[in-house]
C-alpha cells in the first residue's frame, strides 16, 4: 500500500486531541499536570496520530524509527539537564547559589527588582549566548532574592526569561542566533543587525512595564524576614565572594566557546571541589556521624549530584529556599521531552505538519500575512514538536522558497524565525525549554507565561512592522536585470 498524502481533517485531528488532553490535563491536575498527565496526553495524541498514518499507507516500523530519531535529537539537551540539575545541588552546597542570594537582598532594591533582573540575565545571556546557562545560574539565585524579598515568584521568573531571551536572541555565540541565518541563508551580523529593530524595541517596552509594576506594587521589602534569611544564611553557610568562583568559572568557559555540556557538568564538580575547601563546617554538620570523614564527604558530594541538596533550618520555607538540585529531579522533564519528541517527530513523518503549511501559504498573499504566517507556524512548531530547533529549521525550509520567489531578502526570513520561533519556545510547558524553565525555576509557563512581556511583545511586533512594510528588506535585483535597466536608461 503506498504512503498517501493526509487531509486537512487528519493534520488537524492530534492537534485537536493534543489541546483538548492537555487542557483536561491542567484542569484536573493543576500545577501537577507537567508530572505525568502530560506526558500521558502526549502519548495519547502521539497514538491518534500513528493511526492516521497506518490508515494512510504508513508502516509502524517507518514511524518508529521516526519517533526513535526524533527523542535521539534531544539527547543533547537531555545531557545539559542532567548536568544542570547536578550543577544545583552543588552550587547550594558549595555557598554559590546562597551567596548570590545573600548579596542580591544587601543591594537590590524591590522597586526595581524586576527590571534590574531582567537586565541581568541580559547581559550574562548575550555575553555567553545560553539562555539555559543563565536560567540555571543567575535565575536561581534570583528567584532566591525575590522569595526574600517577598516577591512574585511568576513576575521575577517572567523577568528571568525575558532578559534570557532577549540576550541568547542577540548573542553570536548563541546556537539559535547561529541557526536561524544559516537555515534563511543569510550572514550571522546581517541577521543579528536586522533583529535589533524587533527586539530592542520590544526589550525597552517589557522593561518599562517591570517598572512600572515595581514601582505600582505592594513590595515593601519585609526587613524582618530579610534579616532572618540573612541570619540563617550566615548560621549555615560560608559566605564570601570566593563562593563566586565556580559562576566565574563556568561564564568563562561559556564565552570561550565551550560547548554547553561539559562546561555544565564541569561547573557542577568545581561546585563539589568549592564545598570541600569552603564549606567544612557545614559540610561536617551533614555527613554521617558514624563514618570517616573523607569517606563521609564523598558519599555527601555523590549524593548531592544526583539527588541534590537540602538543609534543615529549622524554618519549612527557608528549607525550600535553599535546597534542590541533583539529576534526579530533571527526570520528569526528561520524560516530558521524550514524549513531546516522540509526538512531534510523527506528525511530521506521516506529512500532517507540511499540510498545515500548505494550508497556510494559500491565504498568505502579502508580506504582512506571509510573515505572519512564518511566525504562526514557528509558534505551531513549538506546540507540536516540542522544541525550539525545529521551530527553527522546518519553516525555515518550508518558506524559504516563497521569500526568494516574493523577492525577500533572507533577513527577513531569519529574524522572522526568530521572533516566532526562540521567542516563544519557553512559553509551552512542554516544549523543551518551557519544561527546563519549569525544572529550573520551579515556577511553571503558564504561570509566568504573560509576565514574559519581551517575548510576547516581539512577534506582535514583528507582525506590526511586517504589515507597516517597516524594515523589510528586498532582494538587489540580479546583476543582468541591472545592465538591462542601466541599457534602457
């Protein structure tokens, strides 16, 4: 039986079953829906899809391979989260993650804590071109300073990606800054240079408004619970700036062009070195009495890299504050890209994702709608694929051939994958980078979903100037179209 091609109804049947599982799943489970009711729905939806693809001609054997293929291509970022969740634990043990605690509540201020937040992750994401890296380091931390501060946790963790974003989307060390012009066809500063009139605009405009909701907020800093989380810091840890020593170290490796996971995993065992020269006397209060010491450490910093960290203060909500971590606890995530992975990789294999874009391009008879199109689908892409790369490199190769035949010049393609594609992939929570956020920063998408105002304004902006012909760049005409025009003339 040959492979058919699917209709409308069966591109659309998953996605329908998709939303309408996930959507139960949130409504049944709550914040605890990411913790295997997702995951179930993913693989329901994922089943639908495998029967419309025996009913069109496709061998099971085919649509295995292609979900096998699709979760080997996110092993990688498996690898990352693995060692992210070791880098954690040991950065709590080591006085790291505490200590940058300890100094944001000394010098930020709750009225600007949002802002100034989301300018620090800028500027540590667009100088080591990891959204990730800063999340896991700088986001922590600073979800441990609002926390102190009595804080959003929603707000900041929606400052946190902003700022991340903002910063991983301008990086030329960034993959996706890397990916989205070599897909489009563009040069790397070209692409990076036509961004700038999305995402700076946008940038200013989400931090104007964490401004003015710093400074419209009820965030008088509570000062009592400020010296006790100081107090029990102090009580528990070593805290000084040579606990900032591994940060410095791994944002080093970063800008050098190390690749992500060893400089992760590199940074988690300094972390555990750092806990054995600095950390000794909390250290001795942890490890088993009734072992040798060196015997005892050991098994403690093993234990911290693959179930994290965690301390008794005596205060339930500081416990939390200052502890987790370890492998162990990016499992779930693992499981949520797994399934998302397995999902994406068929709809796209029985041909149920390239019959949306031809779908698409049917009404998209301007540049406004034809960019807007891009920015859908990219979105699309995340939903479906569950990850960024994708979002990325299929509309890249499905609408690269209209941009050349309308006469577009390949930054437009590019920015626009971008601003549809980056941008929004940490808004779903089980896209990839939405369920690392999760992990990271223990607050979930749809909570800081519409707090991330930098990736919500960008493709409203981009769709703006698409449709207002504002920084849309076409192709030069080609050299013998020239001499013609210069012969006539």
């Amino acid at each position: 039986m040959s492979e058919k091609q699917p209709s409308f109804f069966d591109a659309a049947l998953p996605l329908v079953v998709l939303i309408v599982l996930l959507s139960a799943s949130v409504y049944l489970f709550g914040d605890n829906s990411s913790y295997g009711p997702n995951q179930i729905a993913l693989f329901l939806a994922t089943a639908v899809a495998v029967i419309i693809g025996l009913k069109n001609g496709y061998r099971w054997s085919v649509m295995e391979k292609a979900m096998v293929k699709g979760i080997s291509l996110s092993l990688g970022a498996v690898l990352i989260l693995l060692s992210v969740g070791a880098l954690i634990g040991t950065w709590m043990l080591s006085g790291t993650v505490p200590t940058l605690i300890y100094y944001g509540l000394q010098v930020l201020s709750p009225s600007w804590f949002y802002a100034a937040s989301c300018i620090l992750c800028g500027v540590v994401a667009m100088s080591i071109g990891s959204s990730w890296t800063t999340a896991a380091t700088i986001g922590v931390a600073l979800i441990g300073v609002a926390t102190g501060l009595g804080l959003s946790p929603a707000i900041t963790a929606g400052a946190i990606v902003s700022g991340a974003y903002f910063g991983d989307k301008l990086s030329p060390l960034s993959e996706t800054t890397n990916l989205a012009p070599a897909v489009a066809g563009a040069e790397l500063f070209d692409h990076i240079r036509h961004m700038l009139w999305t995402t700076v605009p946008s940038f200013v405009l989400a931090l104007l408004l964490f401004t003015v909701i710093g400074f419209n907020s009820d965030v008088t800093a509570d000062l009592a619970r400020i010296e006790e989380i100081t107090r029990v810091l102090e009580a528990n840890f070593s805290i000084s700036v040579i606990s900032l020593v591994p940060l410095f170290v791994l944002l080093a490796m970063a800008v050098k062009k190390v690749p992500a996971f060893p400089t992760v995993f590199i940074g988690a065992l300094l972390g555990g070195v750092w806990a054995v020269l600095f950390q000794q006397d909390l250290l001795s209060n942890l490890i088993e009495k009734d072992v040798a010491a060196a015997l005892g450490i050991t098994k403690l910093i093993w234990h911290t890299l693959h179930a994290g960290f965690s301390i008794d203060t005596g205060n339930a909500s500081l416990n939390d504050l200052l502890s987790g971590g370890g492998m162990a606890s990016m499992l779930n995530t693992i499981w949520l890209v797994f399934s998302a992975m397995m999902f994406g990789a068929t709809i796209e294999k029985v041909g149920l994702l390239r019959k949306f874009v031809g779908s698409i391009l049917y009404f998209a008879r301007s540049t406004g709608s034809l960019i807007t199109s891009t920015i859908a689908t990219c979105f699309a892409t995340n939903v479906l694929t569950a990850d960024q790369y994708m979002s990325i490199v299929m509309p890249g190769r499905m609408f690269k051939e209209e941009y050349e035949r309308r006469n577009l010049a390949p930054v437009n393609l590019s920015r626009t994958l971008e601003d549809g594609g980056t941008i929004t992939s940490p808004l779903i929570p089980w896209n990839t980078c939405g369920a690392y956020m999760h992990s990271v920063l223990q607050v979930s998408p749809l909570d800081y979903a519409m707090y991330a105002f930098f990736n919500l304004i960008n493709p409203v902006l981009a769709i703006i100037y698409a449709y207002c012909g504002i920084k849309i760049l076409k192709l030069s005409p080609p050299e013998s179209v020239l001499k013609d025009m210069a012969s006539k003339a």
